[in-house]
C-alpha cells in the first residue's frame, strides 16, 4: 500500500528524492501520474536499506530489471517495482540512481524542497533539476517542462531577476506557455535575445498589449520551439544508446531480475 | 453527489473533469502540493489496465 511505502523507506533511513511524473504534480505542471520514480543515492549501503524497505512492502520486481546493485545504480540503470495495492490497484516503483542530465545526488539534495503529502513529507527534487530530467524523448514531457518554468516563480527560492527570466524563457516550448509567460512578466520583453529575439520581443508586446499576435510570428516560433524539441530529444536517444545496449546484454547472459520475484 | 464527482478510498470527492484538465482552469496551481497529489493519485482508480499505462510510458514501442 501507499500509505505505508514512504513509511518504511524513512524507517530504513533511505536516501531518496521524488522525482519525474508525481513531481511535477506536486509543483503543479502536470495533474496526474500513475506511478512513483526516484532518485536513490546510488551507495551501496542505501541501496541495501532500500532493498531492505521494499522487502518490508513486499515488492515485487518488474520487467527489465537488474540487479539491485550499486554498479548498475551508477552506471544509470532503472530499475522496476511493483506492489500491491490493498484496496486500490498495484502501483509502481521506479527507480534511478544516476537519472539522465543530473548532477550528483549529494548536490540534488540540496536543491530538494520538502512537500506535505498524505503519505507524510516526502523530499522533491528541485524543480530546475525536475526540467533536466524531464527533456526526454515523450513529446508530452515539453508542455510539462513549460508548466515548470511558469512554476518557478511560485517557488520561495524564486526571484524574477533577468537570469531566472531567461531561464524560464529557454525553457518553454508552447506558444500558450509564453503567452502566460508575457502576461505574468512584461519586463521579460526587454531581455529577448539571441536568433528569436525580434520574433520573442513582437510576440510579447502582442500579448502584453493585448492584441492578437501576426500569424507569422506565431509560426516562427513555434518551428523554434519544435526544432529546440527535436534537439533535446536527439540528445536524449543519445544518452540512453548505451544503457540500453547494456540492458539487452545483462538480458541476453541472464543476468536480469526474474519479472515477479520477490524482492 | 453529482455524476460528475467520485469519491476516493479516504471518502473525498473528486470532480472528474477538473482532474483531466484542471491546469488549463488554473485553478490546479493554486490548490496545495498535498491536495494535487491526492486528486492525481485518485484518479489511478480509472486506468483501465495500470500495467499496460505504466509500460507504454516506461519501454515505449520504437
């Protein structure tokens, strides 16, 4: 069950950040994810207190997983749980220890924001690490990505300097994410700059104006905002070409966890 | 309760169509991080079949 899952990682002192879909719940960018992902500190004596913690539950390993070991943790594995669910469906637990475009875990953590939840306060990445991660192959991850950059100004740690402005800007990908964007932050016209600075700057006083904005203009940034896309998701297939070859070995000479084992 | 509202394990209810599409309202970014998560995990309940949703995201068809 839920209820009693974050329970027993505290209670085996695990190392972990709340990363991926329910984050981006929790900071508001996105409204619904089916499954739990995070972050482990990849030592070996955490991932032996989270194997302990998910033998408390019951788990069970799910497809396509390796051993549960610091080796694979750090070579930027994911590993696959499921659990029952009581009265409600199983869930998933999905697990990285090394996730994509992160820095190291130590460094996460300091970035983490605390969250009060039913399931009691669970640690949750930052939300500018939250966007790294984020930039994957699913298309549907880059409206989330730009719900995350309107989101950052709601965070405490928040200011709207030029630097956080362009931040937020680099990261939005939909035309109606920039709308908002203009109207939360006029002064953010100014700052444009680089190959979509006359296109940013007229769609802005569009908006800030409250006129409709040229077709064209939109049309120019949208295939900015597609290419920037393609760009990221490139990067992305790159980054898992050799975890995957791996996977397939440690697959093809055994070596994966038996789907429906216990843990 | 109307049609449109069910009621999750902890007997609260959910209003189905602010659950699908809360953000575009904006009403979603000004409920609390606990009250988001509980609406968002409610709606699990609906998923037709949990594995075949987690797996189409988790090891997508080339």
């Amino acid at each position: 069950m839920i209820e009693s899952f974050f329970p027993s990682l505290k209670h085996r002192g695990v190392e972990h950040l709340l990363i991926s879909g329910q984050a981006t719940v929790l900071y508001g960018a996105a409204t619904f994810s089916e499954d739990i992902d995070l972050w482990l500190d990849p030592a070996p004596e955490n991932c032996a207190r989270f194997a302990a913690a998910l033998r408390d539950c019951g788990a069970r390993y799910y497809k396509l997983t390796p051993p549960l070991a610091a080796e694979h943790l750090e070579r930027g594995h994911g590993f696959h749980f499921v659990l029952a669910g009581g009265a409600e469906p199983e869930f998933f637990v999905d697990v990285m220890g090394k996730p994509p475009r992160a820095g190291a875990f130590s460094a996460a953590i300091a970035s983490a924001r605390w969250m009060e939840t039913e399931w009691g306060p669970l640690r949750t990445i930052g939300l500018k690490d939250l966007v790294e991660l984020k930039k994957t192959q699913r298309v549907e991850d880059y409206p989330i990505i730009s719900n995350l950059a309107l989101a950052w100004f709601d965070q405490p740690e928040a200011a709207a300097t030029p630097a956080e402005l362009l931040w937020s800007m680099e990261n939005i990908f939909t035309l109606s994410a920039l709308t908002t964007f203009f109207e939360a932050h006029p002064g953010a016209v100014e700052l444009t700059a680089g190959e979509q600075a006359a296109a940013l700057k007229s769609f802005g006083r569009h908006v800030i104006s409250g006129q409709a904005v040229p077709e064209q203009i939109e049309e120019e940034l949208n295939t900015w905002m597609q290419r920037r896309m393609a760009a990221l998701q490139q990067a992305d297939r790159r980054y898992w070409r050799d975890i995957i070859a791996e996977l397939k070995k440690l697959r093809s000479t055994g070596q994966l966890m038996p789907d429906g084992s216990e843990v | 309760m109307p049609a449109d509202y069910e009621t999750n394990s902890a007997g609260q209810s959910v209003k189905i169509s602010e659950a699908l599409s809360p953000y575009k309202a904006a009403r979603w970014r000004q409920l609390t991080p606990r009250e988001r998560l509980r609406r968002s995990w409610a709606m699990r309940s609906r998923l037709v079949d949990p594995r075949a949703a987690h797996d189409r995201k988790l090891f997508p068809k080339p």
